[in-house]
C-alpha cells in the first residue's frame, strides 16, 4: 500500500470508505480516442489522487483518468503496482480539447506540480512506481516534451538535473473505480493526504515570482520560438505613427467601428488573433463563431490572462467592456448571451485586432499556438 503522512486511523477510515479494504473492483480501460476533436495526454507525478485533481482544474481538459501504465504486467491492480515490482508507474491519462488548451500548456502545468528532480518517487510516495513521467503519443508530443524539459534545465529553478523521464506511451490500464475522482468522492481523506504529503509545500516553495519567469522565458523561447517574447504597450508618441486613425479611436479612444464594414467580421481562416498595439495573443478562430453582429465575435479567449474585465457604464447602461492586459487597448465588450461551452459573447473590433495565420504562426513568433491546428 502506499506510504501516506496520516494517522492509521485516518488511512484505514479511508481505504474502508474507498472500498480497498472490500474488493479490487476495477473500472473499464480508456486507452483510445472517443470522437475526433480531442487529443490523450499521459503524466505520471507521483500519487495519481493528487495528479489527477490538479488536472482537473484546467479549463479545456474533458477527463483524467487515473491508472497505470509502463510496466510489463498486463491489467495491475492496485495492489501490484503498489508493490513496486510491475514496472507500472501510477498515471493519468489527461483527454483536453486543443481549441481551448494546447498540448504545451499541459506540459508547463505538469513541470510545475511535480519535483522533477526526484527519480525516487515523489514527495512522501517512495518506489518506483512513484516517479515522474511524460509518455508521448506521437512524435509532435515527445518534441515539445523534451523542448520542455530542456528549458526547465536552462532555467536554472533547481539546483540537481530534472531526473523525469520521457517515455514513448503505452498501454494504459484504468484504476479501479474507488480511485477515480477520490478528491471528490473522499474528499476529508484526500485533504488529509494531501497536506500531509509534502507537495503543495513543495511547490509553494519552489515556485516563486521570480522562478516562474525564468522558466516561462525559457519555456517560450524553446515551445514557442519568440525569444523571450514581451508584450507591452507602445510608446505614446509611436501609437498615432503606428495606427491607422480608426485603429488609434478604437484601441485608444474606446472607439466603434461599423458592423459588418470591418476586416475580421467575415474572416473564416485559421490562426489566430492579437493585439494590434502588443501583439499579446487574444482569440483563436477556433473559438470564432457568426453571432450576426457584424463584429468578429469569440466564446472564448485563447490566452484569459491577457484580458481585462471593466464596468462600462458610458452608454448610461452597464456593460463589461474588453481591454488588452499588456497593450491596455479597448478590444470590445462581452456579453452573456454566446453558444456553449462558455456561454459568452467577446464582440470585438477588428480594428484592435492582427490577424496571424496558421502558417505564418512559427515565423511570427507564436508557433506555441501551432499544435491548436491539427489536421
């Protein structure tokens, strides 16, 4: 059984509760893609319990699965794999949908909720079976995968080599169903685990303001081939040299333009778009839809940390207006009134906007955004 930080009381209350004291009853494998438009993650970080929850909170993650994969015995239970001597490590399998999260994104979320440099087990979970690990589905996953792992070691974050390996993925078995979802179906026991384990501590610690920069420089500069990008706000005295006078109205004036009379309210292409004073990316076609406003209209942005949420009340009526994080320009506003899965209407104006297609993303700058648009 795995070691856990919490009372034997507590640890047996749970295994009763979870049903490991009852039975190795076991769920169904999901190893295969269900329907087009989707794409299969695997990570192993240690304690699938915990892996599985952080996954989880992802916006465009559909499902994680929690099981085993990369050992030599076919269909493990719990108990073997906890034996240490499958082979089998403890996983999930993360299913995400590309429109909405990209495969490196998942990528620079898991580096920051493991300890890479641990080839023993993670945290308070020691053994083999324990240890941190990406398994690619293709060759586009194991490049960005090592990509990865590369720009974590340049970035200096930890003193000792990241020991997580990259493995070519393989079969994958579901673990029994008392283990999926046990954050929420335990949650008492789960939160005890959890604060006894080490990670969060762990992670609290590492990962301070200035970690994070230099990893997400380094990250950048090897998944999205900007250098390091900087998005910021041009200089007052080059906006007016730089923008088309209904470009300055717009973004800087908080400016309308006319309906259907712009560049962007028809466009059909795939890339994306950016800000035409920061160049910050801001929408994905993927989340472009026809609302027949006339203006390009979005469910969804494709970076939520470059946008900014403000009453608008100029009209004599409340509204929320749409503002670019870095280059502070008037984009539009939003509305509650879009198609799913968000249920919102970004109605923006093209005049804000610079539109990048797929096939000038890696020589723009943006070729993180590449994997959005599989074939």
């Amino acid at each position: 059984m795995k070691t856990r930080t919490i009372s034997i009381s507590l640890l047996a209350l749970s295994l009763v509760i979870a049903g490991i004291l009852t039975g190795e009853v076991r769920s169904g494998m999901k190893t295969e893609e269900k329907d087009t438009g989707t794409a299969l993650a695997t990570f192993a970080g240690g304690c699938f319990w915990c892996t599985e929850a952080d996954f989880e909170k992802l916006p465009g993650v559909i499902e994680v699965v929690s099981g085993y994969t990369g050992g030599h015995v076919e269909d493990p239970t719990y108990k073997q794999v906890c034996s240490g001597t499958t082979g089998h490590v403890e996983a999930v399998q993360v299913r995400f949908d590309p429109s909405r999260i990209s495969y490196a994104d998942l990528l620079k979320y898991f580096w920051r909720h493991v300890d890479p440099t641990d080839a023993g087990g993670q945290f308070v979970d020691r053994g083999s079976q324990y240890r941190s690990a990406i398994f690619y589905h293709d060759e586009e996953q194991r490049r960005l995968a090592e990509l990865s792992k590369e720009a974590l070691d340049r970035a200096g974050v930890f003193k000792k080599p990241v020991a997580t390996e990259i493995r070519k993925a393989s079969r994958f078995y579901s673990a029994e169903d008392y283990h999926q979802g046990y954050f929420k179906t335990c949650p008492v026991q789960y939160g005890a685990y959890r604060s006894g384990s080490g990670r969060d501590g762990f992670i609290e610690g590492v990962w301070d303001k200035e970690s994070v920069g230099k990893f997400e420089t380094e990250f950048d500069k090897a998944i999205g081939g900007d250098g390091g990008k900087v998005y910021k706000k041009m200089d007052q005295s080059l906006l007016k040299s730089s923008l088309t006078p209904e470009q300055y109205h717009v973004t800087q004036q908080c400016g309308t333009e006319p309906p259907f009379q712009n560049e962007f309210w028809n466009n059909k292409r795939e890339g994306i778009y950016v800000d035409i004073v920061s160049g910050e990316p801001l929408f994905s076609s993927l989340a472009k839809y026809d609302s027949g406003s006339g203006w390009p209209s979005f469910f969804q942005p494709l970076e939520p940390e470059n946008i900014v949420e403000k009453t608008d009340s100029s009209l004599g009526m409340a509204r929320v207006e749409v503002r670019s994080a870095h280059g502070d320009s008037h984009l539009g506003h939003v509305f509650p009134d879009g198609p799913g899965p968000t249920g919102l209407r970004y109605c923006i104006n093209s005049a804000s906007l610079r539109f990048i297609p797929k096939e000038d993303l890696k020589k723009e700058g943006y070729g993180k955004y590449l994997s959005l648009f599989r074939e």
